[in-house]
C-alpha cells in the first residue's frame, strides 16, 4: 500500500510510524525543514509540500491512498477554510487529476462539528450543528471529503476526531492545578487516532463513509481530574461550575460556546468495524504519563 500524509504532524507522524512497521510505503508531506527531519525519523519518506500550492503538490508520486492529516496551526476560522476546506479541495483537484487516481481520502475532522447536545450521547447518525466559525469550516470540509471527492471519482472517509492526547500533550497541570470547569471530556490517544485510519486503510473499511474516533469512556471532567490527582499523589483540584467560568468576563466569544457544548461520543461504529484499541479508555492511556509525573514528584 502506497500512502501519502499531507500534514504529517502530531497524528500523521504516529500513522506514518505504524504504516511503515506494517511494511507500506509512506511519504511525508510537511512545509518546515524540522517537519521533514520528524517525517525521516518515521521510516516514511519526507517530502517539502504545501496543501494550498497546488504546484508543489507534484512532489508526491502516486499512491493508493492520501490521508489529510493538516493542522491549521490553531488559528482562526479563516486559517482554517484556507487548510481545510480550500487545501482539502486543492488537493482532491490534484490528485484526481493524475493518471494514476489514489483510492480514496481519508480526512481527519474533530467532534467539535457536532455542537451542544446538553451532555447526551452522539454518535455518526447525528446531525451536526457546529456553534462556532471555525468548527463550521470543519463541516464544510467534512462535505468536501465525502461529496466533492466523490464528483471528481474519489472515495472519501471523514476520520471524526476527539480531543487527542498522548505523550507532549497530556497537560497534566491543566487538570491538577485548576480550577477545573464542568463538562465532558471525549478523548482519543494518538497512537489510536493514528491506528484507527491505519486500521481502516488496511481492512478497506469505511470508504465513502464517516466514522468517529474516540475512546470507550466519555468522562465528567471534575471526575477526570480528581481520580487523575489521586493517581499522581496530589490534592484534588479546584471544581468550578460552567456558570462560575461564564462569570469571569475574560473569555473570548469561542471559549464561550466552547464551555456551552456539552456531548459524549460514541465508538460503537468503529468498535463494530473490528478496530481493537491500546488505549481503550483515560485509565490506560495517561498511565505512562502519571508514572512519570510521580517519578519527578517524589
């Protein structure tokens, strides 16, 4: 299987590593030079590219599969259509252009398209209602992968995930410092983010479909944090209200509705596709990091 990641950061270099033990090949697509040295410690092969430069897309050979793994650097809305929605198109463009069509696309998305459901569950038959700018551009994207791709002879899979940790972003002190706001945590370690695409590549599931990549076990966040303070040997932290953080008057309009959505996520989609977890649920996935932070503390 020949593979190609465009935006090979914190998911797609995970992806890259296990598609390359799993003896595919794999070509890398960053813009920096410290991108591409990540993408060459992978085993994958690094190429210098941009998503919105449709030109230096021909840098990449044929492959059967290109998965669009772009970040957007965190920035606003309009970072965020020209990653995702006009990069998303650009490359589709591209790649369907060629000779030689890849297979299918597979894009990585976020829950956030889903908005508030008041804390009840949602899973990949759920209408989306994104509340803010940015979290609408991720649905419009979600309709490029499976609708546009699909006009111009492609396959596309949307790849929905949680919030993503794993090791450089456990953020430990967040929870153990805080004041911790109420709500749900939806969570999904890298190495399952990546092995959930690798997965779906590798068994041809879920083509011209959507599928939700999250772990087994939505949790309240002050639950989170107090058995996350118990498990590293510290005090349990402050809990505040989602009113008592609404109060504090420094939010911008995106933290905002960011507190007011409130959802769990379920996996039972990609639990029924046969994808077996590493990291089922929080217990096993922050263990190493806990480990670590009890080894530094005492």
């Amino acid at each position: 299987m020949r593979v190609a990641i465009l935006g090979c950061g914190y998911v797609g270099l995970e992806l890259a590593r296990q598609l390359v033990a799993d003896g595919h090949d794999v070509w890398g697509v960053r813009r920096s030079d410290a991108g591409l040295d990540a993408v060459s410690a992978t085993g994958a092969t690094a190429i210098r590219a941009d998503v919105t430069d449709a030109e230096s897309l021909e840098n990449i050979p044929d492959v059967d599969h290109v998965v669009f793994a772009a970040s957007s650097g965190g920035r606003g809305a309009d970072a965020a259509r020209r990653v995702f929605v006009e990069g998303l198109r650009t490359a589709i463009d591209h790649f369907a252009a060629r000779d030689d069509v890849p297979d299918r696309v597979v894009y990585t998305s976020s829950t956030g398209v889903y908005g508030d459901h008041g804390g009840a569950f949602v899973d990949e038959s759920t209408p989306l209602d994104p509340t803010t700018d940015k979290t609408r551009v991720l649905a419009e994207a979600e309709r490029v992968a499976r609708e546009y791709a699909a006009e111009c002879g492609l396959d596309g899979t949307v790849a929905r995930f949680a919030g993503l940790y794993g090791p450089d972003r456990y953020r430990l002190e967040r929870y153990l410092t805080g004041p911790v706001t109420e709500g749900y945590l939806n969570m999904v370690h890298r190495d399952d983010a990546a092995g959930a695409v690798a997965y779906l590549l590798e068994t041809d599931r879920a083509r011209d479909d959507t599928v939700l990549v999250v772990d087994d076990e939505p949790v309240s966040k002050h639950a989170f944090a107090d058995w996350l303070a118990d498990e590293c040997g510290v005090p349990r932290p402050e809990k505040q209200s989602k009113a008592d953080r609404l109060n504090d008057g420094d939010l911008s309009e995106a933290a905002r509705r960011r507190i007011l959505t409130s959802k769990r996520c379920s996996n039972e989609r990609l639990r029924k596709l046969g994808y077996e977890f590493t990291f089922p649920t929080y217990r096993a996935g922050y263990r190493a990091a806990i480990d670590a932070y009890r080894a530094n503390h005492h």
